[in-house]
C-alpha cells in the first residue's frame, strides 16, 4: 500500500477534524474512506445511461415482476 501527503487549508483541515470526531474516526481515516468512495463510485455517465434505461422500461419491469 501507498502513502500520500497532501494539503489542506487550516480550514479544511478544522472541518475534517469536526466531521471526524462527529463520526468517532481520525481524519486520516475519514479522508481515505472518502477518497476510495470516490475512487470506487460508478461514472456519472454510467449513472445517468442505468438512470434512463430503467425509467424508459419501467412499466417492463414492473409487469414481469
């Protein structure tokens, strides 16, 4: 596993401490979890194509349910 630094302004950086504690996590801990939330997040095109698709065949659906 990799490590990365990065920089955050002091209010950010306050920020992430407060949702941290709110959460009873380190913000290291809160900062990576998002990252690979992000990381792992499906395209918005990809969304916006399932988005349409399922609407366009709702009735489909919902008579071979």
């Amino acid at each position: 596993m990799s490590s990365i630094t990065i920089t955050l302004s002091d209010d950010h950086l306050a920020k992430l401490r407060e949702i941290a504690t709110r959460y009873n996590v380190k913000p290291e801990d809160l900062a990576r979890v998002s990252i690979e939330e992000l990381l792992t997040r499906p395209e918005e095109s990809f969304q916006q194509a399932a988005d349409y698709i399922l609407h366009k065949n709702a009735e489909l659906y919902r008579r071979l349910a």
